[in-house]
C-alpha cells in the first residue's frame, strides 16, 4: 500500500500577508478556506497535487479543544508553543482504513480515520479522512496520513478549474529538508514504519524516497548551516524547481523555500 507525499505544513502569522509575498515571487498561492472543526484558515500553494499549506488560528476556542487530539496537527504546534515555520508532512493513502490497521499491529497509538472538511471561498466544501499515529516520547512526530474523498484526477479538474493550479506551472516540489538529532535511527524507523525503499546516503544527508518526493535527513552541524540559526527537530526547509528563474531563497522564521538550490 504505497503512501504518497501529500502536503508540507507552514505555520504562519497571516496566511492573507505569506500570500502576497509569495504570489509577489511567482510561487502561485491562493486562498484555502476554514476548517470550521479546528478553527484554522489557511492559503496555499500547488505544485500538482503536491502542495504548501500556510496556516494559522482565526478561533482560539475551537482550536484549543483540537489540540487533544494526540499527534495531530495543532497537538504538535500546541505542544512547540505554537512556534512558526514548517511543522509536518501529510502523505496522501487511498487505503486509510488499513493502513490505521497496520499501524495499529505494529504497536503504535492510532487515531482515527477521521472524516473533515474545509469550506473554500466560493463556499464549496471539500472533504477527506485523516488519521494520526505515534508513541510517546518521539522527538519528531511521524506524518499524518489524509485519503481524499475526491480521486487524485476529480482533484486535479477541480484544481485547474479554481485556478489554483496554473496549467502554466512551471515549479515542482523536490524535497523537503529535516534537522533530526539521529539521523540514522530516524531514517531507520521512519522507512519501516512508512514502508519505504532502502535509503540513499548523500554527502551531506540520508534520503527517504516517496514516489513523488524525497525526505532528506540532516544532522544538527551540517542544518545548522543551512538555517541561520537555532534549529528545532522537523522539516526546515522545501527544494523547489523552477526552469523559469535562477537560484533563489524565501527565508520565513523557521521556514526556508529554497528554489534551483
């Protein structure tokens, strides 16, 4: 049951504000919508059906009651007090009823699936399951896992259709970089648990390969270098290509978009 990357979680201040500068720089970001349950908004940028999702609080009541929920999304921003910049990774099953299953055999605490939506702008809904799993004490948290209710070809349509897509699109999502404190168990644990390709040891870093993207797994010395400062466990930093433009960085606090790098 392959697993697929899905999306990379920005926490920001003001998705509205990371959306015009963004747009500013040619990475083509729209308006997301509420999720009514959470009482989050957010914006976001597609690349295919791989995207960046930036999001922040407009309700802090409904958001305090979604933080109980164990290895979800706003549990981890909650329990990093509520710090900003790349948070998770969500990858994307169409099994994931079984996969909660096969989790659960393995000995791990599962949560769901279960059912959400999000309301967009022209007041369309979309919906999809999404399930988290974890064990206590992990430095960093696993993905979560989310199945659309809509195939990956209705989402594509409607994508274009909305105008979040640009069929013009020339940038595509490479990689997204992780500062762990071990690398080896890290990569080790993540590409059993994830059932994962054996992983490829580069100069600097360990690969995990999805059939969409690459993980890529650094130490604290050779992150360090890269983010300019003090570093937490978890994604850094995204690889994006675009044939468009030359060698750029987007520095966010916590967040690094690099492009051709």
């Amino acid at each position: 049951m392959s697993l697929y990357f899905d999306h990379l979680v920005h926490q920001v201040q003001s998705p509205e504000n990371t959306k015009i500068f963004l747009n500013k720089r040619n990475i083509h970001t729209v308006n997301g919508g509420q999720h009514t349950m959470w009482g989050t908004f957010n914006t976001l940028s597609y690349f295919g059906l791989n995207y960046i999702e930036q999001i922040a609080i407009y309700d802090r009541q409904l958001f305090e009651n979604a933080v109980k929920l164990p290895y979800s999304l706003h549990y981890t921003f909650k329990h990093t007090n509520e710090r900003y910049g790349f948070s998770r990774i969500a990858l994307r099953t169409k099994n994931i009823k079984e996969e909660g299953q096969r989790l659960r055999a393995l000995g791990f605490e599962v949560y769901g699936p279960d059912d959400c939506s999000r309301t967009r702008p022209d007041g369309s809904v979309v919906e999809w399951k999404l399930l988290h799993f974890g064990k206590p004490g992990l430095e960093i948290d696993f993905p979560f896992l989310i199945e659309w209710a809509d195939t990956d070809e209705e989402r594509i349509a409607q994508l274009k259709a909305n105008g979040a897509i640009k069929s013009d699109q020339p940038i595509s999502m490479e990689s997204v970089q992780f500062y762990v404190k071990d690398v080896q168990a890290t990569v080790k644990l993540w590409g059993e648990v994830l059932q994962l390709p054996e992983p490829e040891q580069q100069e600097k870093f360990i690969s995990l390969h999805l059939p969409n993207i690459r993980l890529d797994f650094y130490d604290e010395v050779t992150a360090a270098t890269m983010a300019l400062g003090q570093l937490n466990e978890g994604p850094f930093g995204v690889t994006l290509k675009d044939t468009d433009r030359t060698k750029e960085t987007l520095v966010f606090p916590g967040a690094f978009y690099w492009i051709n790098s």
